[in-house]
C-alpha cells in the first residue's frame, strides 16, 4: 500500500470527486473497436482502466505540481486513524480538475520510498527546474559506479530504487537500465551483548556521549576498526579505549623527546612503511578499514622501537592516517611545519624495490617441532637453506646422524625434515 497516515512524506497529487465517480462506469464489451480500445486500455466511452480501477480519483493537472505540505502544527493522527492533514478542512477543499465540481484531496502521504528510491538522480542536476536532471548530466554521472547502504535496506531498497529506475528508463527519462554498477552494504553495529540496538532494551550508545569522552578521531577510528564493514558487529566499551590509546600513542611518540626526527633511513622501517602503504591503499578500496587501521598500528609500533623516522617517513604516516582520524592528523602535520592543509595532499605512493625484506626468519621444522630458526636472503634456494641447516649447530642437534626421509620446502617461511 503506496501511503502512509502520517504528515511527513510526499503528499499524494489526487482528488477524489463524488460527480466523477458516478458518471463512471465499466465499458461495454464486444465489436471490434471495443476490443481495440479495451488493448490500448481506454474503454468504448473513453473511461480508462485507472478510473474503472479508482472510481472518482482524479489526478492533479501537471501544472500545479509539484504538491508541497501545509504548514502544520499539530502532527498527531485522528482519533480515526487518519493523517493529520485530514483536519486541515481548508486545505482538503478542492475543485476537481476534471469537472471544475467540489472534491477532496487525498490527505495519506506517500512513504519514504517516494523521496528515496531516485534521489541519486536529482543530486546529479539538484538546481534544474524543469526537468529531473539535464540529459547531458544524466548521461555523464550514470550509472552509479558504487552505491553503498544499510543492511536493512539492502532487499527493500534495492527492490524499489531499481524498480523506479526501470520505469523511468523505459519512459526514456534516464540514458541506463540499471541505476548502479555495484551495490554494497555496511554491516549493524549492536549492542554490547550481541543485540540490536533499541531504546526498549536500553543498549543504545550515543555518538555525543563518545565524542564527548574520548573524541571524535577514537570513534571513527574504532567503528573502522571494530570489524569487517559488511558483518554486524557487537559494540565493544575495551575496544574503544584501545583505539584511544592507539591515538594517544601517535601523539606521544610524535610528541616525545625520546623519538627523534632523523636524516638517517632505517631500512626496515622503510621496508615496512612502504608495505603499510601499498596495504592501506588496497584495503581502502576494498572497504577492509579494519586491517588498515591494524597495519598502521603495527608501523606504529616500529616506529616507536626504532626511536626515530625520517620527517618524510613522518608525513606519509599522517597522510594514510588523515582518512581515519583527520583531527589528530591535521594538527601533527601544523607540527611539521606545513601551512597548506593535509587534505590537499597527494595520497603518498609505495616503492615496489621497498616492498621485500631482503632478509627473513626461516623455521627448521623436524618432526612437525620448530628446532631452530635462521636468518637468509628473502630468495634463498632450497639448496642454501639445506646447507645453512647443516652449519646450524641448534639443528643439528636433531638432524645429526639421522635418515631424512622427507624434506618439505616452502620459500622464505620454513624448512621441514622428517627423519
């Protein structure tokens, strides 16, 4: 049922008038001019289907559109159930413009899917007043290339936008079947227990109330952080303080005497801040702003062992860091001395050559139990981990005067012998 007995909504442009709905009456059937007419859905006496479907409901002239809602104090419904624009006796008085006789206005108002199964259309060419939206501008902007939305919305939504799209495209007002190329869903956040948020159960938290207490970079930060976007995730109080401690860090360790900005380039710091960028970059895109965000506390981490970072190494941190918690950022980067905002800047770009350790850690496996560990060349051969392993003294422990059976190699990660 496209209406709703409530005030706020599009109200509906129809009059119902008593004179035309008696005047209406079923079309007569047979001869070949009545079926003709019958196919094109006017009846023999010129009525039209709609009028035999809703007798006396006429529709508003194009020229008086578009509807818009009275002034309205009162936005209680009747004690009958009907909307509140059914007291405004003034305004319900109409002429019917069919007839010119005396006629009521439909006083329902249409639901939201009205206003929101098209508004991306209308954000395309929002200041036209004659049409929806210029048909250059729509022909440019279409389709949508990414649509995102609640999960509740995700079936109904989706139903109805695309529905109003596929009429709109068959009257030729939009260039494009479809309204977007790709539909995704953010997941609900519930409460601390696992259940929906609701005020009845009393487990609803209040944006205001954690900005107020720990900022407004922690709680963006922390709804990023707190799991994958499209699962519905369980609001957790000690993971809020986790991400305030991990901004915290950022401030301090920026902001400490025992952290020097410095000339010299740490290698395997820069190893792995190329690696946190290329990894926030990807993960941006593919929404995955948890892992972002737990990369970056990991280069954080380094950081703070290295006790010092090139100034340059510095900025590209607080720029990847700027989409998650742009207050902190922005004012780090003031501290750096740069006067042109950080929003301005140019995502910074990750150095292929930089991306590999040249060294790893490769585990000597015997009998499914780590025995050692040695440190190689990131693309060392079977070859050279096998001799490696025979000058180590911890594996041979193991490996001395034994029959190995097998040998199991995977590259820069492990060695395994069963003997």
């Amino acid at each position: 049922v496209f209406s709703r007995q409530r005030y706020w909504g599009e109200p509906i442009p129809v009059v119902y008038c008593e004179n035309c709905a008696k005047k209406i009456s079923p079309p007569a059937r047979g001869g070949e001019a009545d079926a003709r007419a019958a196919a094109e859905g006017v009846g023999a006496d010129g009525i039209t289907a709609g009028e035999i479907l809703n007798p006396g409901w006429i529709p508003m002239d194009e020229k008086d559109l578009p509807l818009e809602l009275p002034e309205l104090k009162e936005f209680e419904a009747g004690e009958d159930g009907q909307s509140p624009l059914a007291k405004l006796t003034d305004w319900v008085k109409v002429k019917c413009p069919k007839c010119g006789g005396s006629a009521k206005r439909e006083t329902d108002t249409m639901p939201q899917w009205a206003g929101s199964s098209w508004y991306f259309l209308r954000y395309i060419d929002p200041q036209n007043n004659k049409k929806l939206a210029a048909k250059k501008k729509l022909e440019y902007w279409l389709p949508v290339d990414w649509y995102n939305g609640g999960m509740e919305h995700t079936t109904l939504h989706l139903l109805y936008s695309r529905f109003w799209h596929k009429f709109l495209y068959d009257l030729k007002v939009v260039p494009t079947p479809e309204p977007y190329a790709k539909r995704t869903s953010q997941g609900m956040i519930l409460g601390e227990g696992g259940e929906k948020m609701s005020k009845s159960r009393g487990n609803v938290v209040n944006p205001d109330e954690m900005v107020k207490e720990y900022g407004a970079d922690t709680l963006r930060v922390y709804e990023m952080f707190m799991g994958p976007f499209d699962q519905a995730i369980p609001w957790d109080a000690k993971g809020v303080v986790g991400v305030r401690r991990f901004l915290e860090k950022v401030w301090n360790i920026f902001n400490s005497d025992e952290i020097k900005i410095s000339d010299e380039i740490d290698e395997e710091l820069e190893i792995l801040l190329n690696q946190t960028i290329k990894k926030v970059s990807e993960d941006v895109e593919a929404m995955k702003f948890n892992t972002a965000v737990s990369q970056m506390m990991i280069l954080l981490n380094k950081i703070s062992e290295t006790k010092s970072a090139t100034k340059e190494s510095w900025e590209k941190f607080l720029i990847i860091l700027s989409p998650f918690a742009p207050h902190i950022a922005e004012e780090l980067w003031q501290k750096l001395g740069r006067k042109k905002s950080l929003a301005t800047e140019p995502w910074p770009k990750y150095d292929d050559s930089k991306i590999q350790n040249k060294t790893v850690e490769i585990a000597v496996q015997i009998n499914g139990k780590v025995r050692a560990k040695i440190i190689l060349p990131a693309n060392a051969s079977e070859e050279e981990v096998i001799h490696a392993v025979q000058n180590n003294s911890q594996a041979q422990k193991y490996l001395a005067g034994q029959e190995i059976k097998k040998t199991i190699f995977v590259p820069g990660k492990l060695i395994s012998f069963v003997i």
